[in-house]
C-alpha cells in the first residue's frame, strides 16, 4: 500500500490532525468540483486507505462556493466515449462511493452551494450530510440528456425515497434548506458554515472507538444489502465482536461506577 506520507494527489486536498480527523477538500472550484478522471481516482486512492492510515472520521469539504457540479460534462463531451468506456467510468465512480460507504470510516460531507448531479451522488455516500442556507440538491440528468451512472438511483432513492428521486431527476425539481432536510437529504441544516459543524461533529465521532465505528460505517450498509433475517444474523455477528472489544471494558466500567456521562434530553 502507498505510504500515506508519499500520496500525491490532483484534485483532492488532504489535511491530517493529530486527533485523527482528517479534512478532504474537493479542490477544483474554478470548475465547480466537477468530478473528473483525476477526481474519482484521488477518492478511491484516499478512502480506500483511510482505515489503515489511522483516519479517524473524514469531513469532505469543497474550496468555493459549490460543494460538486457533478460528472465533468466537458471531459466527457471532448472524450466522446463509447458505452464500454462510460460504463467503465461508472464503475471508478462506484469504486469510490463504496470505499466511502463501506470503508468503514465516518464520513461526514460539508455541503454548501450546488450538490448537483454526480455531486449528489457524492454526498449520498457520506454517513452524515451537513447543508447551509446556500445549499441545493438537484439532479439535472434529465435535462442534459443524461442519467445517473454514480448511484443515485440507489443512494438517492434510500435516503428520499423512489417517488422523490425519479421527480427529481426527471422534471430538475431543485430542493434546498429545510424542505430538503425533511425530506430526508441531509440530516443537518445549520445557520452558520456547514464546514465547522461537520468539523466539530467529525472530533466527536472520532472520539468513538475505532472498531465501533468501523461497524457503524460498514456493517450497517452490507446489512441494508440482505435479507432481514440475514441482516439479524449477521447484525449479532458484529455486535458479538464489537461489543466484548477489550477497549469497550474502560467505558462500561465508567458507566458501572457513575462516571460515565449519562443520556439527557437538549436543553
Ligand atoms: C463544469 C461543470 C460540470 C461547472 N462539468 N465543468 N451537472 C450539471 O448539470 C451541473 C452543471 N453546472 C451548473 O449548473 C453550474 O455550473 C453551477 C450551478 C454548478 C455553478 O454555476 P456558476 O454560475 O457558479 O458557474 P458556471 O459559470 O456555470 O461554471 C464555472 C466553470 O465551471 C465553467 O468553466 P469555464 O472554463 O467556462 O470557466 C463551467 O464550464 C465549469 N463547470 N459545472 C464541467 N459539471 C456518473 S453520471 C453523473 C451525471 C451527472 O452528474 S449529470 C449532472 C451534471
């Protein structure tokens, strides 16, 4: 595997903390983070180590005001790929969304601006969605002669369900601030920059132990894929492993001797 400490990449910005938190940053803002060759390459690379690299949770951000327009339709256009070629193309991006989803570590996106096309596809592959005033989520295949080649018909569809998704993608219905949290888009609407509160919830959870979030962040996605009662079987395998880890012995012990911070409603 690479070393972490050697990894070059083109479109992508990686910022390591002490605390494990890592910051990766969509870095082609000129071109509204339209996802390239170079892009989907940068993101298999860095989600397919981030477990291995000690990556604690990941905030996926973007440099200006756009989180992701999406595919890069000129490289495609001046491409003029074959079926072959794009369906090849499609299956990178899926490599990448599934090294998201799947890698087991806690991906929380920062959205802001357009979360478009591709884009959307993007963020539906991160455990937690953070939208600000200026976020928008759309699906402008329909338009552009286009369909979903990055997910959406599957991630898209079980965050906000078929109906929504097909209305989406088939008449350009553009959703943004709490309508779009409602229906299920993204799991936080903040006032302030969606980037220091993905910041602040990324230091929480990674401050969860590895192996539990590791389940969290992959188990819980495999299990989506089964049958209910393989998802049970396979729920009390993880649970079996998780929850006699040796490092979970310090909490509990915590709690057993009213140390342990106990469950409150907000204030
Ligand atoms: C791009 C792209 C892109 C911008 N590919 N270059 N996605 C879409 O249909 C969304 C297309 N983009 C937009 O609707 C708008 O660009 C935005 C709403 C995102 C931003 O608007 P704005 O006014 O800030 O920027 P702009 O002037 O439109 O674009 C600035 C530059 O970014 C310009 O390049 P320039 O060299 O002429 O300065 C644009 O060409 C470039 N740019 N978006 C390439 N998407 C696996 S299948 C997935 C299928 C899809 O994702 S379809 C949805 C595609």
């Amino acid at each position: 595997m690479t070393d972490i400490d050697t990894l070059t990449l083109t479109n992508l910005r990686l910022e390591r903390h002490e605390d494990g938190v890592w910051i990766v940053t969509l870095a082609r803002p000129a071109k509204r983070n339209a996802l390239d060759v170079a892009t989907i390459e940068d993101l298999i690379v860095l989600f397919s180590g981030a477990a291995d690299w000690g990556a604690r949770a990941i905030v996926l951000a973007a440099e200006g005001d756009h989180f992701c327009a999406g595919l890069d339709l000129v490289e495609h256009h001046r491409q003029d790929r074959s079926a072959a070629e794009f369906m090849r193309i499609c299956l990178r991006w899926h490599e990448a969304f599934n090294k998201m989803e799947y890698g087991g570590v806690p991906v929380i996106a920062a959205l802001k601006g357009a979360v478009v096309g591709g884009g959307l596809e993007l963020a539906s592959a991160a455990h937690v969605r953070v939208a600000d005033g200026s976020t928008y989520f759309a699906l402008p295949e329909g338009q552009r002669g286009l369909f979903a080649g990055g997910g959406a018909t599957i991630r898209v569809s079980g965050l906000i369900g078929k109906a929504r998704m097909v209305d989406m993608i088939l008449t350009g219905r553009v959703y943004q601030g709490q309508e779009a949290i409602g229906i299920g888009l993204a799991q936080y609407l903040v006032e302030g920059s969606s980037f220091d509160f993905a910041l602040d919830l990324a230091r929480k959870v990674a401050a969860n132990l590895p192996l539990t979030n590791f389940a969290i962040c992959s188990a819980i996605s495999h299990m989506q894929n089964m049958s209910a009662l393989d998802a049970a079987y396979a729920e009390s395998a993880v649970a079996g492993i998780v929850n006699t880890q040796p490092d979970a012995r310090a909490r509990l012990e915590a709690f057993a001797n009213r140390t342990a911070a106990r469950v409150r409603p907000n204030e």
